[in-house]
C-alpha cells in the first residue's frame, strides 16, 4: 500500500523567511505532484516532478524530487503572505490512475 | 477560471433525497475521476473513469453511484446518503493514466446532508 507522508503538518512562518516542506512516499514512483488549496477552493497544480533529480521552480517555490530517498521537498523562499496556503504532495502507482495525496501541510505566512 | 465545471456549487439534501453531481470538462481529457474531501484532509479517491469505462471504484458504498455519459460529462448520483457523507466532493480529469500531466480539479460540490 502506498503511502505518502508530509511534514510539518502545520507551519507558521514570518514574511521574508525560508522554509522547507518534506513529502516522503513508501514505494517506488516516478511521477510526484505538488497542489495548493486555498480555504474552501478547490486545488491548483504547482508542480509535476516526473524523474530523479528534477527540480522545477516558479515564483518562490522550488521543488525537487529524489525517488532513490522517495522523497520530494517543496521549498519557499522569502515567504509572502500570498503563499499562505494548504500544500499537498500526491504521488501515483507509476501508470495506475491512482492518486494519493499527503495529509497536507497548512502554511501560514504572518507580516 | 478553472476547466472543469461542477454544478451545483453548493448542495443541501435529506437522507431521503436523490440528487446529482454533475461534472465538465472540454480540455479531451480521458480520463475523469470523483474525490471525496472533508474539512483539513486531503481528498479521497472515490470513482475513476477512463476512456468512459469504470477502471477503480475505491469501495464506495452503493449509495453513490457513477455514471459517465460520455467522455466530457461526468456525474455522481446520490441517494439515501447519510450525515457523515456531507463533505467537498471534487471532480478531476486528466489526460489518462500513463499521462505526465497533473489531474485538473473543479471547483467541487459542497454537500451537507441534513
């Protein structure tokens, strides 16, 4: 079964700060996606990480993924309160439909 | 704007009550899947439709019950449905399973069950 498991759960950052947000999945995937969910939105693909060592950056967030380790960080620099958000990392069953998605990391970015 | 269209946006209905979800998408997507998601947890995989057959039903109870008319329509009927069931549900498609594109989200259904 797999399983994908997010850390931190909750993060509260000051505006103009880095931070890194950890995706680590249990079994082998070559295709990891990172979503943004506003409150009561619905969600916004950032990111589509498709094969080791990539890294894809827009705006303030970079992230990278590392499928030997099974893991994919999502790292925000100089943090703005627009960015204020739940992210989620969701990874498939390499070629089945299905989707499984972290529990989501609830980011807060305070003046 | 998003590509998918969910309508109705909102929904209040009875334990006694049938009502549908309907969903859209006009981007040739193959591939069209239901997520159920309640309140700070991540969706859920419900139904997935690929190429308008039914490929994963994630044991479902039957009072939820897919239907693709075709391959840009995308519905979930409902019926007897109970309290704990009220939740965001979502609709996505994709380009299909061995696609490199993400799943595009609707706007969701917000359903309380009254």
């Amino acid at each position: 079964e797999l399983k994908v498991e997010q850390n931190p759960l909750f993060l509260s950052m000051q505006e103009g700060k880095n931070y890194t947000i950890y995706c680590n999945y249990s079994t082998t995937s070559d295709r990891l996606y990172w979503y943004r969910q506003d409150p009561g939105k619905s969600l916004e693909s950032l990111f589509v990480l498709l094969s080791n060592g990539a890294v894809k950056q827009e705006g303030r967030l970079m992230a990278s993924l590392d499928t030997k380790a099974r893991l994919s960080t999502l790292h925000i620099t100089a943090a703005v309160h627009d960015l204020s958000a739940t992210y989620f990392c969701a990874v498939d069953l390499g070629g089945s439909e299905k989707l499984v998605f972290g529990k989501g990391t609830k980011l807060t970015v305070n003046p | 704007d998003t590509e998918v269209t969910q309508t109705p946006k909102h929904l209040v209905m009875g334990m006694t009550n049938k009502k549908s979800l309907k969903c859209e998408q006009h981007m040739g997507h193959r591939a069209m899947y239901w997520y159920k998601q309640k309140a700070k947890k991540p969706p859920e995989l419900m139904f997935v439709y690929s190429y308008e057959k039914l490929s994963i039903n994630e044991s479902v109870p039957s009072r939820f019950s897919p239907e693709c008319p075709n391959s840009s329509l995308l519905n979930l009927h409902l019926h007897a449905l109970q309290p704990e069931d009220s939740a965001l549900y979502l609709c996505a498609s994709s380009q299909g399973p061995h696609s490199n594109q993400p799943q595009h989200f609707g706007d969701g259904t917000r359903l309380s069950i009254l």
